[in-house]
C-alpha cells in the first residue's frame, strides 16, 4: 500500500481518519458492503492498541510471566525465573515482535478489503472534504459524503508533573525503559496503572501504587477491587488509596511524590496513569463546526454522528473506552451512514477487564449499582481454591453471579483470578438474552476447568435463596 498518485480516485464514499480499532473495523464493514473507502493514518497500522497500549501491554503481563515465573513462586516456592536485567531485555523484544506482527496482520486486512490507505495526516475542510499532507509536505484535498473521525486518544500530562524528568513516564514512554527501576511509584489506580504494578512487582521492583479514589478499578466490583488491593498488600506492594497527586520533584538520585494527604513516596521512577486526552488536535474541527464538550471529546448522537452532516466519529474521541467497544461504535457508524442493515446499537453490556496479575473482569450491575438503583438482589459465589481446577493451579480466586430475587434473572458476573477476562464471556451470553442462574445448574460443565466456577456460584446463589427468602 503507498499513497496517492495522481492516477488515484480522490473521491470515495467513506474517509477514515485514524486505523485503530474503530477505524479498521468502520472501514471494513463499508468496503464489504460495496463502498470505496480510504484510510488516513499519521503514525502506524493498528493505532494506540499495537503501538503503545492494549497488545503491547497485554505482551508485557504474559511475557513477564512466563519469564520471571511469578505464579510459580508463589505456589511452589521456587525461583525459576529469568534475572531482572535479563527478562526486561526480553520483555522488550517479545513486545516490539508482537506490535510488528499485529501491525502487519492490519495491513494484511486493509489490503484484503481493497482499502486505499494514505499515510499522513488529514484536515477536515468544508463541503465534505478532508486535505491529507502527506509526509513530502505535499497537501491533497480529497473528499467523501462520509468522514468518520476514529483518531484516538493519548495519556493526559499534567503540569505539576515533569515529565521532562527522564525518570518519569507515561503509557506512550514506558516502552522506552532501558533499565529496571529498583522502586516504582504507579499514579493512577485504573485498569493501565494496576497491570504496569503487577508487571513491575512481578519484576521485583519495589512498587508504590497510588490512587486518588477510595478502590481501585473503580467501575468494576467493589468486593473484588478491595480483594485485588490485599493481593496486591500481600506481595508486598504498597497501596495507598484517597490521595492526589501534588508534585514530582528530583532529589538527587531520587523522585518525591507528594501526596495530597500529607504523605510522600521517594522512589526511583514515576509511572504517570491517570486521564487521557482526545487526539483531535489539527483536524480543523472548529474550522467545520464540529461540537466538542469541555473536556474536548467530539459530541455525537446514538448514531455515532456529529452536529455536522456526513462527519461521524467513533473510539476514543468521545471518551476514554475499550477497544472492543470501540470497534462496535466504527461498526454502528458505518451502518446509519450508509443505510446498511447490519447493526443498529452497541452492546449497551460490554465486558471490562483489567488485565493485572491476577486479572478481574465484569458485566452488568455491580452490587453498588444494584444498591444505587434499589434492587431487590442475591449474589452467588464460588472460590477458585473451591474446584479441581483451581487446587491443581494454585491459583484462588473468585467468581460472582449477581442475581433478581424474584425472577433469578441474572443482573452482573464478576471474577478476580488468572483468565477471568476469558472466563466471564459465558456469563455475558446469558446476561445479554435474559436468562436466570438456573441455566449454570442445568448444564454441564466441564471439570477440572476454571468454568465450573459458574455452576457452583448457580448453587450458592440458589441456597443463599433458600436460607434468606
């Protein structure tokens, strides 16, 4: 794939601005519905999650496994792993071989739908026309009665944070990590600050994470958050929760994080996770008349479309969200554009997973917002340690069923423990056509597997109904 000759199509039925997930997966759908569609990218096939987050840092969790043998320490007692030094070299490599592969695997998929793809960076114009600039400098104005705005987001950088330090990084900077740092102190409780802690404790360095709310990973399952911190206590990692981050200094050797409620962090290196920021800089959207909120996210409606006719947008530069959810979005825009009768809604269930060590995943209500919204609710669990599966692995965890009284109709399912992302999309099927916990004590399960977990949740679930109707 190259650019534009002057022998190519300027004009197409869709523009994609941006080739992560809700760009790719929009323009598919168009090309495979008969529609001429290009895509503009600035930087790499894939965008944010083949370059600086999801893949890569998923790389980074399984690669620090299987080198440092974290798991297997903790269940047998014995050091198998690489040293430090050794393993981020390592970690390293297997990251930028997977960023590189998945690249390529975009590429492959573009090229397969007969998409034009057009490296540089693109400006909307009026009359639905998009100027792309491509890297000699030289400017083409293409146009199309569709454009879909899908560029993404970058980590937010906060003034009282120098990030000029060369011992302070972000998401975009962490890769760059030459040496392991002996301390590390983690700003930011969410789903990217609680994997990199459990990626740089398994390492062995002394980990200080820190959060400005009450519990980490605050939308997912109470219980399970406050679970995942005591883990986190228990290898050692300092957690410290309700307090705000005021200032980053250099002394000497060393950073100082002050804290917001009196208490400070020295440390080595500063992991900076929290907040992003919308990649719509140079778009020219005030030149159309693109509505933004306050934060500068794109406004759109339930079809994905902005107070602009013909401009859509999907992804990150409506909020900060999952790659998984922002596919759907690409998908549901390209749908209501072109009239297609394909998809009309996004999943309103989507899963969210944070992929620590261990992992914890959810769906649905959770019982804080089954509280919030006064339902009258059970909730069945299972431990891990509890099944064959879970004794032969080592591995303890937990799974939720979260349940109407009533009708039994299944309202959330959260699990804390090793392939809980992977775990929870069976209970997500049941939630998303209705069905009640009965079905886990109906069907059978397969054991020694983690997934007998939902059987026994099932029948904790309908004995707790017995015992407190």
């Amino acid at each position: 794939m190259s650019n534009l000759s002057p022998a190519h199509n300027l004009n197409y039925d869709l523009i994609v601005i941006g080739s992560g997930p809700a760009g790719e997966s929009a323009a598919q759908l168009a090309s495979y519905f008969g529609r001429r569609v290009a895509i503009i990218e600035r930087n790499r096939p894939g965008g944010t999650p083949t370059t600086r987050g999801g893949a890569p840092t998923k790389t980074l969790r399984e690669a620090a496994l299987a080198l440092t043998g974290f798991y297997q320490q903790e269940v047998y007692g014995v050091e198998l792993g690489a040293p430090p030094a050794v393993a981020l070299d390592k970690l390293a490599e297997r990251t930028r071989q997977v960023c590189q592969a998945l690249q390529a695997a975009t590429t492959h998929r573009i090229g397969v739908w007969e998409i034009t793809y057009l490296q540089g960076t693109a400006r909307l114009a009026a009359g639905g026309k998009v100027l792309l600039t491509e890297k000699d400098g030289t400017t083409v104005e293409l146009s199309a009665p569709v454009i879909l705005i899908a560029t993404g987001s970058r980590p937010l950088r906060p003034q009282n944070v120098p990030f000029n330090d060369p011992a302070v990084f972000d998401v975009d900077e962490i890769y760059n990590l030459t040496t392991l740092p002996q301390s590390l102190c983690v700003v930011g409780g969410g789903p990217v600050g609680v994997e990199f802690a459990t990626i740089f404790n398994s390492l062995g360095a002394a980990v200080t994470l820190i959060q400005l709310g009450e519990r980490l990973a605050p939308t997912m399952d109470g219980e399970l958050a406050g679970m995942m911190a005591q883990i986190f206590k228990e290898r050692g990692m300092r957690v410290i929760l309700g307090a705000g981050t005021e200032k980053v200094t250099r002394e000497g050797d060393y950073l100082r994080v002050a804290l917001s409620n009196g208490q400070s962090c020295k440390t080595d290196a500063v992991f900076f996770a929290t907040g992003r920021q919308p990649n719509t800089d140079g778009l020219g959207l005030n030149d159309v008349g693109v509505a933004v909120d306050e934060r500068g996210y794109i406004v759109v409606n339930e079809k994905f479309q902005t107070n602009v006719p013909g401009v859509y947008a999907a992804g990150d530069v409506l909020g900060p969200g999952l790659s998984s959810v922002a596919m759907e979005q690409g998908r549901v825009a390209a749908c209501h554009a072109f009239g297609i009768d394909f998809l009309e809604m996004v999943d309103p269930i989507p899963i969210s997973a944070v992929y620590g060590m261990p992992e914890l995943a959810g769906v649905g209500l959770t019982e804080e917002q089954c509280r919030e919204q006064r339902l009258d609710y059970a909730v069945g669990r299972c431990t891990f340690a509890s099944i064959p599966r879970g004794a032969i692995s080592g591995h303890n965890g937990l799974l939720k069923l979260i349940f109407r009284r009533d009708d039994r109709r299944l309202l959330g399912i959260h699990c804390l423990g090793e392939i809980a992302s992977e775990l929870i999309g069976a209970g997500q099927i049941v939630l998303h056509y209705g069905g009640t916990i009965d079905i886990f004590s109906q069907i059978t399960l397969p054991t020694p597997t983690y997934s007998y977990a939902y059987k026994n949740a099932a029948f904790d679930g309908l004995l707790r109904l017995e015992q407190y109707p």
